[in-house]
C-alpha cells in the first residue's frame, strides 16, 4: 500500500502519516519523486488504517493494489535507481560490463583473466571462490585463497571484484574482499542468505532462479532491501525451460518487463544462457537492445582448460570482439560501453572499493 502525498504537504502532515503507520506496528519508507512524496506501507497488515489514509487531507491518493515488493517497485524511484562506484555507475547511460572466468583456479589465471577484460573495457572482474555446484565431484572453488587472488587481481588492474556468497556465515568474509556480493541462482530463493547478504555494505547481484517468475526474483530483491542494503542489480540468467539446444532459455522479456516494475538495475548473464560460446555475441546484443544496464559474461586466457564453464567462455580475442560489436549496438540505442586500453600492472595503493 502506498500513500501519495500533495507537493505541498508540509513536513507536520508526513510526520503525522508517519506516526499513523508506525502507531499500528507497521513498517514505513518514505520516498520523493519530482512533484509528489511516497509513503510506503512495509509488507501486509495495513488494512485497518486504510480509511484513516484516505480522508487525510495530505494524501491524493491511497494505492492498496500496489505490488508486494515495496520497497523495489518502480514507484518508489520512478527515474531508476544507480549503484555507483568509483568511476563509474550501473544504471546511467553506461552498459557495465562485468567479465572474468567462471571460477578462480590460480593466482597467474586470474591474473592473466583480469588484464584482458580490463583491457578489452569491462568494468568489473567476475570469479568464484566459494562453487556451488550440481556434481559433488567437480572442482568447488578456492575458497578464501580464491578471494586473496581476486583482491589482488583488484589491486593490479582497478577493476571492482563480485565473486558469490554460498551461506549466510560467508557473507562478512566475501564482504572484506569483494566489492559485489553475488547470490546465484540456486540460492535466489534463500531467504537467510538473502538477508545475509543485505546487512553487508556491499551491492548484490541477485541471479534469477532457474525456474523463478519475475515477481519471485522482485520478492527476492526485496528480502535484501528489507535487510538495510538498496543497492541490489537483478540478473536475468535464463530460466530452465524444455529447450535443450541452450543451456537455458534467455528470457530476454523480462529485460523490459523488470524495467517497467522495478527501479533496480538489470544485468543479463548471455553465458549461463547459451552454455555455448558462439551464441554470446548474440544474446549480449539483444539483451542491450532490450534494455539491460550491464552484461556478466564469462572469460577465460583457455577456455578448453578451464575446470568450469570452458565451454561457455570466451578467450580474451573473443571478448574483445564482442566488446567492439557492443560498442556499436550501445551506440544505436543512445547508451555506450567503456573503451578498452591496455592494462599494466598497478603499483600505487588501490582506490577505494564503492
């Protein structure tokens, strides 16, 4: 339920509103658009202050069919929202592009992975640490040497680290480290993690599940958002449909449709959809068309060896051929994606992380 106050509702009257919702045991977020104040009633219950809403002279409006993700949905930020970093944000005219392999194998791999997507223009290196993965047998990560490599892969080439929380209690240590935390899609419906992950002073990526509708993945994002941390991205991945000619099947829809519900930046992942890495270009297109805010796209210096995803990656020739079919396609929509320069190894003590 959401309360639309009058341009010239004096701060006595938002008080008193305020006060009236809280007075019930409710929760409430006040947001300003250009010509109007928002006052959100947090999660249900609201029903028996609903009259007392409606003849307030400071409200213009009561909107009780408002969605169940309140504190994500479009109304509360109508202009869209922007998680900003040193140098650059996800959300503005920009389409972020976060590369690196699937999974940090070795101090010289992510160090070779990370110049070449810094030098290709990625804004962000991508590498797990912590592997949740469908085999018992197959390789699950470095663990905290992992974040070590990353940090320092951070440190020689400026790029800002998101690398994957797999439990709650990891949450406070990837957090040191890194400067995205990433729920993926098998722990999008997680809801202790979820909340983990929203006490951090770090921005989330929020992966959508393999088989999550938008609204799940919206109801998801507001778990973190409730938890005290705004600055979540939401990651179409593809969802897990009949098709077998894909990994998944990129629901390139939802680019629009979250667009239109939420305020949240949108981040389209084109490898774990294609599972083939001749179809990424492709998929990276659209999703830009569409209008996604950023691309998380797997890299690798030799995919055929990689312990994960190889098959998906591309070599870093490969992405610096689809950074320039980018460049073109942000161009054609009025958007732009960051030019690429070779990349030394830095020396000087590394800028601030957010």
């Amino acid at each position: 339920m959401i309360a639309v106050l009058g341009p010239d509702c004096s701060l006595q009257q938002k008080a008193e509103i305020v006060r009236l919702v809280e007075g019930h045991g409710l929760r409430v977020q006040v947001s300003e658009t250009g010509d109007a104040s928002l006052v959100a009633v947090i999660g249900g219950g609201g029903e028996g202050i609903i009259d007392r809403l409606r003849s307030h002279p400071a409200v213009l409006e009561l909107r009780t069919d408002a969605p169940p993700y309140t504190l994500v949905a479009r109304e509360q930020r109508p202009e869209g929202s922007r998680i900003r970093f040193d140098g650059f944000s996800v959300g503005g005219e920009e389409i972020v592009v976060i590369a690196g392999p699937c999974a940090v194998e070795s101090r010289d791999g992510i160090l070779s992975a990370a110049r070449a997507v810094a030098g290709g223009g990625a804004r962000m290196l991508r590498g797990g640490a912590f592997k949740p993965r469908t085999s018992p047998y197959s390789f699950q990560g470095l663990g905290v040497e992992g974040l070590e490599l990353l940090a320092e892969a951070r440190d020689a080439t400026g790029l800002k680290v998101v690398t994957e929380v797999v439990t709650p209690g990891e949450a406070s240590i990837v957090a040191e480290h890194a400067d995205v935390l990433q729920v993926g899609s098998r722990n999008m419906q997680n809801f202790r993690l979820l909340s983990a992950v929203g006490e951090q002073p770090r921005p989330v990526l929020l992966k959508r599940g393999l088989m999550a509708t938008i609204e799940e993945l919206l109801l998801a994002a507001e778990y973190v958002v409730t938890a005290g941390n705004p600055r979540v991205m939401l990651c179409e991945r593809g969802i897990r449909t009949y098709e077998t000619s894909t990994r998944n099947t990129l629901d390139i829809a939802a680019v629009p449709v979250l667009k239109e519900r939420t305020h949240l930046p949108v981040i389209v992942d084109p490898s774990h959809a294609a599972g083939r890495r001749e179809l990424v270009a492709s998929l990276s297109r659209a999703a830009v068309a569409a209008g996604a805010d950023g691309l998380i796209v797997e890299v690798h210096p030799r995919p055929d060896e990689a312990l994960s995803d190889g098959r998906q990656s591309l070599d870093p020739a490969g992405f610096e051929e689809l950074m320039d079919e980018l460049r073109r396609t942000a161009a054609a929509v009025g958007r732009h994606v960051a030019p690429g320069e070779p990349v030394e190894s830095r020396s000087e003590a590394p800028a601030d992380r957010v």
